[in-house]
C-alpha cells in the first residue's frame, strides 16, 4: 500500500507559548524563551539558564487527580495531545482499532526518579511511592494518551534520545502509508530541567555556560559553546488522507518523507563526515523531483555545540549539493532552547506552519558568522517568501538520524 498522509491537529506547550497560535507568534517575532532557571536553587551550578515552560496549569487539560499521578512530562504530553485531538476532532469519527499513538520521551520521568530516589535515601524503601514506576517510564505517556482516548492500535513509546519525537512521527506516517492504522497520535515530551539533569549534561560538557540569555542558544554563530536544556511537549495528529477527507478535517499540510539512519560512531558525537544526516535528508526526499530549492525550508536541528552545527551544515552540503546555498534555514532551538526528547515534534509543528503561512521563523542572537557554517541560517529576523517543502531534522545522542519532509497540500 502506498497511502497519502496528512496532518489534522497540533498541540505544544513550549518556553514560547502553551498553545499553537502563542508558539507560532512568538517564535515568528523572534521571541526569546530562554531565561535563569527557576525550577531549583541554580547556585552551584555552572550552567544558569534554560528554556522552562511557563505558565503551565495542568488541570486545564486533566483533573487534579489525574494529573498528581503523573510526572510533568506526562503532563506536558497530555496537554498538547489535548490540543491536538480537540483542533482534529478525530475520537468517535475513527475505529478505535484503527487509532494509534507513537509518543515518545528521551529520558521520561526524570523528576520522578529524583523526588523518589530521594525518599529511598533519607526515608527508606517502605517510603518510595507505589506510583513511582507507572510515572517514570518513558513509556508512560503514551499508555496514558492511549488510555484517555481509547485508542486500540499499535502503541509505541521510541527512545532516541533528541530524535525521539521526529521518529515517532516519521514511523506513525509509515504505519499509516502502509495501511495499518488510519489515525495515530504522535509526539514526544520531555520535562529535564532539573538538578540532576543540570549536572549530567554540565558535566558532559554539553551545555552552554554563558549567563546572558540572548548570547547562550546562537546556532550557527561561530561563538556558540553549547546547548541550552528545553521542556515541553508537541503532538500532531496523523491521518490518512481519505479517510481525513471524508470526514471533513481540517489539514495543515502533506506529510511525504521520513529518513532515518544512525552514524554508527560515536554516543554523543555525530559523524565528522556527517553522511549519516546527509542520507536521513536525502531518504526524506527521495520521492520529489525537480527541488526548487529556493522554495525549501530546512528546520535545522541546531543545537548551538560545536560539533553539530558544523557537521550539520555539512550534512546539508552533502543532501543537496549546490543548492544548499539556496535553502532557507534556521534553529527555533535559538528561542525554545534544545527540548530533547519534544525537540522533533515541536520543530515538525514549527516547519509546517512555516510551510503554510510561507514565513521562515529566525535564528535569534546570530552575530558572528563561522566559516565552516556558511548556508541561509535566516538572522535575526523571520522571512516572508513562498515555500513548497519543509523538512524537520534532528540528530540525537547515540548517533540517530531523523528527518521529516512535508508539503503543503
């Protein structure tokens, strides 16, 4: 089977916004989520700042019940799949056989394990919380969005770590194409703004130790000096394209590629050839012909490290040859910071609503251009121009490749 894939419903709960529309204008004017931490006590700590959701109330989406059962990465999930399944109006128009969810998380109930670590520690193992496993999996989310929404298809939780919520959408689209389910819900979550998050990525050197906000996440700027830590959750609903129009759904856009490759390399290093990337770009396109690349936008995995953007850049070299200068591109990661886990689904939802308003978001705090990161990287200022493709990549610890290609329909 060979069925056409479209997207019906998207919800987000970022550093940027809780919702679509807020997401969406605050990352087309540039609006900068990354601030000091507030979270914990930041005092001992190298790295001050992050990307943290902001006025977040969870019992707008769930009850105070439900949502005391659930560590903050579910609840995050939860609340953008909300978003998603209300704009899609899909449940009780859809088998529930014929439903799935592909929702994943890099690292899943990060908080949970420390709170319960803790009482393990000080209080003993009679004291460690009944609840703990069922909230910390990372699994969890998605056996709650499937629970919620009676959703009897395949369930799937991906771990790739940053490429997680990319390759849970790229596979809900293949199952969907070939004709095994009609509808998935797909995404990732993450909540890792945390002490013991802190320390591990700080001491694994990944992350940036600058205290001034705007010169922290600058992705292709030859200053860069590491990631910035983001949290939230994006959720899209996947629908095959009859069965969206018989029932008259609203459609975002055309999903028509996924690539997925690993380097093979090294566990948090990517390729220096960066031929891993390279082929997930060019599988993510292998149906189009004749690209006019100056109508491509390119959502840049970007993280602001040293390592990826340069290898990135020369990934997309290597996908496209000369027409990479032509290629607009750019890091929403400038303002969300690097969401891990949600990082693939939430810059899916910000490359197709660049795909349908035709406006390129920025790259903020872009001063001093790099050599070796020579391509469109969109400075400083969202564009207006005509796009036909929009790709998605990410690129994630333990050398995992993901790119999404989507069109408008």
């Amino acid at each position: 089977m060979n069925k056409r894939v479209v997207v019906t419903g998207m919800g987000v709960i970022s550093p940027v916004g809780n919702n679509i529309n807020d997401f969406w204008n605050s990352i087309v004017s540039g609006k900068n989520g990354i601030d000091r931490v507030t979270k914990f006590d930041i005092t001992d700590f190298k790295a001050t700042l992050a990307g943290e959701v902001r006025d977040f109330d969870a019992t707008l989406y769930m009850d105070k019940g439900e949502a005391r059962k659930l560590d903050r990465y579910s609840q995050y999930a939860l609340a953008a799949v909300y978003q998603a399944v209300e704009e899609s109006k899909i449940i009780d128009k859809i088998a529930p056989e014929r439903l799935g969810v592909y929702f994943g998380s890099g690292i899943g109930g990060f908080d949970t394990m420390m709170a319960e670590h803790t009482n393990l520690i000080h209080r003993g193992p009679k004291r460690v919380s009944p609840m703990f496993i069922p909230k910390m999996i990372a699994n969890i989310a998605a056996g709650n969005i499937a629970i919620k929404y009676g959703a009897k298809g395949p369930c799937l939780s991906i771990v790739t770590a940053c490429a997680t919520g990319s390759n849970c959408i790229g596979e809900a689209y293949r199952a969907i194409k070939g004709g095994y389910v009609d509808a998935v819900i797909a995404g990732g979550a993450e909540a890792s703004v945390n002490p013991l998050g802190f320390a591990g990525f700080i001491n694994c050197m990944a992350l940036c130790e600058s205290d001034d906000k705007d010169r922290a996440s600058i992705p292709f700027d030859k200053e860069r000096c590491g990631f910035v830590m983001g949290e939230g959750s994006g959720a899209l609903v996947l629908e095959e394209y009859e069965h969206a129009k018989q029932r008259g759904a609203k459609i975002y856009a055309e999903i028509t590629g996924y690539g997925n490759t690993c380097d093979a390399y090294h566990v948090t290093a990517p390729s220096p050839d960066g031929i891993g990337g390279a082929n997930a770009i060019k599988e993510s396109v292998a149906d189009e012909s004749n690209i006019d690349f100056e109508k491509v936008y390119i959502n840049a995995h970007g993280t602001s490290t040293p390592l990826n953007d340069k290898t990135e850049t020369m990934a997309i070299k290597k996908a496209f040859g000369d027409g990479a200068y032509k290629v607009h591109i750019s890091s929403t990661k400038s303002m969300t910071g690097h969401m891990l886990g949600a990082a693939g689904a939430v810059e899916a939802i910000a490359a197709i609503l660049a795909l349908k308003n035709n406006i390129i978001p920025p790259t903020i705090g872009y001063k001093v251009p790099d050599e070796e990161c020579d391509l469109d990287y969109t400075p400083n200022k969202a564009l207006k121009t005509d796009i036909d493709l929009a790709l998605s990549v990410s690129l994630g610890f333990g050398g995992h490749n993901a790119c999404l290609a989507f069109k408008k329909f």
